[in-house]
C-alpha cells in the first residue's frame, strides 16, 4: 500500500513537479472564463450584445469541449512526439489565445470570444501529457498518488475563483489574460529546462498508430473507464466552469451581505468568486487523496463511495431550496469526492492500460471534458427552460446512479481477470 513517503529515491522529481505546474497554470487558463462570465457578458452586452443563457453556457463549455477532443490528439503526440515536446507546442497556442483576448479586450465579439475559447482548449488537453509524463517515470504500485499529484494541478480553477474577479475589478477583465499570458510563459521556460521525457531504461515508448486507437476502442473496459471519467472530471470540471453562474443566478442576495456594501455590484463578484474557489479547493487538493485511498483499499470500493456521497448530495440539492451556508457546504463536498474519484479513476486506468497509457489518458480525458461539457450545458438548458437549476442536478444525480451500476457490473470480471496480475489493488 503505496504512500506519499514511497516516492523518495523514485522517479524524477524535477518532471513530476513541472508536470504538477504545467497541469495547474494549464487549468487555471483552461477555465478563465467561467468566473469571468459576468464580466465578459457585461462588457459585451456594452457593446450591443446581450448573452442567452443558452450563449452563456456555450461560452463556457467550448473550452472543455475543445480540451476533450484534442486530448485525443495530444494523447497521439505524446507517443508520436514525446510528452515534452507535444507540451510546448500545446503551451505555445494557449499562449497565442490568452494574448489575442488581452490585446483585443473589450473590442472583442462573441465569435471572436469563442475562438479564443477554443484555443484554450489545448491548455485542458494538457491532462494527456502531463499525466503519463509523470506517470512514465514510476512503477504500477506508485500510479495512484504520483498521477494524482501531477492531476491536482486542477487546483489551477482555484486560482481563478480567486483572483480573476478582483483582478478585473480592478483593471478590467482583459487583465486577467494579459497576467495569465505572463504566468504561462514563464511556466512555458521552466518546464523546457527541467521536464524531461523517461529513459528506455525507464520507460520503452511504443509509439502506435491510428488502428490502435480502434482497437483500444473497442475494448469494453475502455467505455467504462470513460463513462466513469465523465462522472467524475466531467462533475468536476463542468460545476468548476459554472460556479460563478450558478452562485450568481441563486445566491446572488446572500453574498452581497458578505461584502463591504451591499449595493456595489462588483463585490458581489467577487464574494462569489471566493466562495466558488472555496467547493473547487476542495474538489483539487483532494484528488491525490482519492488516489492514495485507492491504492489502500482499491479503486472500485473508493468509486462506490466518492460516487454515492456525490448521488445523494445532487438529489439533496435538487429537491430542497437549501439557504446559503447550507449550499456551499452540498457544493463543497460534491466537489471533494468528485476530485477524489478522480484520483480512484486513474488509480485503476494504468493498471489495466499500462502498455497504453498515452494513448487511454487521452481518450478517457476526452470523456471527462466531454462529461464537463454536457453538465455545463445541462445546467444552462435548465436555467433556460425552468429558471432553475433542479432539472440540471437531477439529471446529474441519474447519471452518477448509473455509472454506480457500472462499477457493480464490472468489479467481479476486473478482479478475476486482470487485476490478478495488475499490481496494485483494484
């Protein structure tokens, strides 16, 4: 049973800490405009154009839809190119974006926003190549808390909630790209001096070709590892994007009387991004945790806990007008075990894939971003079409109900037949 400490005299740890910081400034871009949503709509709705819930939450969306579908193509760029060289030039186009959006800044269009949303997206795809770059470097009973810490670079999103909206009180919402652009470069020359790709005496890479991405497709075990991703990142990621909506179109009243004067509007988005970066921490610290239990006690029997606990605090949500206090608190521990599930998810992913690992990071973070992209859409449909957000977390409850019946499906064969020989538990 694998801890933290077993990492000393293992691996590189100059790589797992640059795949750490890539992963986090990755996120932290990957997610910017979610809680810069109100500001953005504000200044567009200036310029003549006023956002549709609908409008919103494809703005919201796009960047994790992006991110998912090229996961799949940085995930072939890692066994084609190298994790380190796939980075940078997947780190030199986030940079380009968050450049476009800083210089343009409250000239910019909708369309041009949804452009820069999709360049954004290869700082999400960045999950493909910060993960098995890590990962490469350890042996199978290490994968859970090693991909776990390179993984809670999520905590990325935190940043966001807490600085974006007073940075953009202050200087405008333009700022806050100008910064990121800054961060990220920095982060750029940092990781080109001391991320390394692992040894063949460490790690053979074999690098495979499209057929092999069908063949890895069809393999049942594949779906369900994606079905189990979606539920946990795409939870993850999709209430990461939404928070701030969310906190605002609910709470909006509760958190002025957290501000210094409840009639400045701005400081209402600025409470709300505190607290929204409040139940994300806990979802992005967590995750190494999630990983670390499953290689205690098994992925499956940490899957069925981290997932239960989201189930039954999705319906509470959904079915009861909680005051304030008591929301945060349902949101911040749905966020805690959907980051330790993911932790759980890719505990068991290198076990069963081990030889396959760039290529199914890729394909099951795909799943994730594209879970993410349903609930935030979800979300935004409900909010639409009922002025609410009880259909959008229902629905959510289901889903996590049914990736519940997925584990209990799987758990007997994955234990008899190739966790026999996996290397860690299952």
């Amino acid at each position: 049973m694998a801890g933290f400490k077993d990492l000393k005299g293992q691996g590189h740890g100059a790589t797992l800490f640059m795949a750490f910081l890539y992963f986090d400034m990755s996120f932290m871009v990957w997610t910017m405009l979610g809680p810069l949503s109100t500001e953005i709509a504000e200044a567009l709705a200036l310029g003549g154009h006023i956002m549709s819930a609908s409008e919103k939450a494809t703005l919201l969306s796009l960047p994790i839809l992006s991110g998912a579908i090229l996961r799949i193509v940085l995930g072939f760029g890692v066994d084609k190119l190298g994790a380190k060289l796939t980075a940078l030039i997947s780190q030199a186009i986030v940079i380009a974006a968050l450049l476009t959006a800083y210089f343009q800044g409250d000239n910019i269009t909708y369309n041009q926003l949804l452009i820069v949303a999709l360049g954004l997206g290869f700082a999400g795809a960045s999950f493909a190549v910060a993960l098995p770059q890590a990962g490469q470097w350890y042996p199978p009973k290490l994968q859970g808390v090693v991909l776990g810490i390179a993984g809670a670079g999520n905590i990325g999103v935190v940043i966001d909630f807490l600085f974006a909206p007073k940075i953009a009180e202050l200087w405008g919402w333009a700022s806050v790209f100008g910064v990121g652009a800054l961060m990220a470069i920095i982060v750029f020359i940092a990781y080109f001096f001391l991320a390394k790709d692992a040894p063949e005496s460490v790690y053979k890479s074999n690098p495979k070709k499209l057929k092999d991405y069908g063949k890895l497709l069809k393999d049942k075990d594949t779906w369900w590892f994606c079905l189990f991703y979606a539920v946990s990142f795409g939870g993850f990621v999709g209430f990461a994007g939404y928070m701030k909506v969310y906190l605002m179109n609910t709470y909006q009243v509760d958190m002025s009387a957290f501000g210094l004067d409840i009639l400045d509007e701005g400081n209402v988005k600025v409470i709300a991004g505190y607290f929204g970066a409040l139940c994300i921490f806990a979802g992005a610290v967590l995750r190494p945790v999630g990983g670390n239990i499953a290689d205690k006690v098994g992925g499956v029997r940490s899957l069925y806990f981290f997932y239960g606990i989201v189930a039954l605090l999705a319906i509470i949500n959904a079915t009861i007008q909680l005051p304030f206090a008591a929301a945060i608190l349902v949101l911040f521990l749905i966020m805690a075990n959907l980051g330790m599930a993911n932790g759980a998810v890719f505990q068991l992913v290198p076990q069963r894939f081990g030889k396959d690992i760039g290529i199914m990071t890729g394909i099951v973070g795909c799943a994730g971003g594209l879970g993410g992209t349903a609930l935030i859409k979800t979300l935004g449909w409900s909010k639409g079409a009922f002025d609410g957000y009880t259909a959008g977390f229902l629905i959510f409850a289901c889903v996590v109900l049914l990736a519940i019946s997925g584990i209990s499906l799987v758990k007997t064969r994955w234990r008899t037949t190739w966790g026999v020989s996996a290397g860690g538990r299952i």
